[in-house]
C-alpha cells in the first residue's frame, strides 16, 4: 500500500511557541476524530507516527486521483455521483453515535476520490465532536476556509451541522463551476462581506444552474 503522510511541521525555533502548542493540540484534536470513523465515504486513517520531525503525523492510503477540485478539472467528470458521496458522507458524521460531527472544513481540497471514483472526506483538524469527553480548544475563529464558511460561522467560530450544510452547498458550486466560490474576489474583507450580504455570483452556464436547481 502507498501511503500518505500528514504532518504538523514547525521550524525549530518555534517549537516552544504558542504556535507550535496549537498546532500540535489540532493534530491531536483530528486524530481523535478521525480514528472514531469507519465509512465507505470517509478516507480510513491508517496509523499515527511520531517518525517524521518529532512530531505527530497521520497515515491514510494515498489516492492517485487526488481531491474532488482537481478529479472535476476533466470535463467529462459529472460531479453529481461525488455530491451524493459527499452528502452520505456527512450524514454518517452528523448522524454519528454517541456523538455527532461536525466537519467544520468542507471543500473540495478535503475530499479525495477513491481509485472507483468514489468520494471520501477528509481533513478533520476543525470538526467539532458533540458532548465529547476528549476537549482541545480550538483557536478562533473556528477555523474553515473562508470562502465555504457560513455567515455564521464567521460570526460565532464554531462549526454547526448547519455550516456544513451551508459548506455543501458551496462545494456543489465549487464542483460544478471547476472553480472557487467567489472566483472574482481577491481579499479577506470582500470575501467576508459578500458572504454577509449573500452577495453570490451567479452561475454563467445555463447548465451548470440547472444542475444546482436539481440538486
């Protein structure tokens, strides 16, 4: 099996720093999580190992595919088959027992395809485990990537079932289009004020918006 290696890297220098103590409290947060998972739409984790730089680092299978954003670069890709993974996926986390989760960083970049072409989620270093014994605090903002995050979510910086949900929804954007949300906009601060307005380009291909009203 190839496999793929995540790791928390810090310069020497910083390895007695705030940064460095948060860093290695998030690794430890998205092992927690991620070791709890068992789906046919959730990327396994391997193993953990302390081999690389005297830190902590995740093992998965590599996929040769890649991520979701680069799988849909081919045209003749449909991204519908990988939405409904993606939403099965989510369901499994959110549905989770004893506790749900929630993911907190949907996007194309976090979902891998399968050699099948099957979709699987990863990229847990911001979910959020309900009612868990196991707490690290995250630093907020909550974390996520701006362009996918819900209003508010920038608002409260906490993930929610209902910021994934709202995330889903800007990946079946970001899939369709081949493009990031808000492809036109360049800084944090006109990024965050459209999400706030509800400021959202629409889809120039006549198909590309029939395929979101479907969905």
């Amino acid at each position: 099996m190839t496999v793929a290696v995540k790791t928390v890297t810090i310069p020497g220098d910083l390895q007695q720093s705030d940064t460095y103590r948060t860093d290695i409290k998030g690794a430890l947060r998205e092992v927690h999580t991620w070791s709890k998972l068992s789906h046919h739409n959730v990327l396994p984790l391997v193993g953990i190992t302390t081999d690389f730089d005297h830190t902590i680092s995740m093992v998965s299978e590599w996929m040769d595919n890649g991520n979701a954003r680069r799988y849909v670069q081919n045209p003749e890709v449909d991204p519908r088959p990988l939405l409904h993974d993606i939403a099965r996926g989510l369901h499994y986390l959110h549905t989770f027992q004893p506790s749900a989760i929630f993911h907190g960083d949907l996007k194309g970049q976090n979902v891998l395809i399968s050699p099948e072409g099957r979709a699987l989620l990863t990229g847990f270093g911001f979910s959020r485990v309900i009612n868990s014994s196991f707490s690290i605090p995250r630093p907020l903002p909550g974390g996520g990537t701006l362009r996918w995050m819900a209003p508010e979510i920038l608002d409260s910086g906490e993930p929610s079932d209902a910021g994934d949900v709202w995330a889903f929804g800007m990946m079946c954007l970001e899939l369709f289009s081949r493009m990031d949300p808000f492809p036109k906009l360049r800084t944090f601060q006109a990024i965050q004020h459209a999400i706030l307005e509800g400021q959202f380009d629409r889809p120039s291909s006549e198909e590309t918006r029939s395929r979101l009203t479907d969905c």
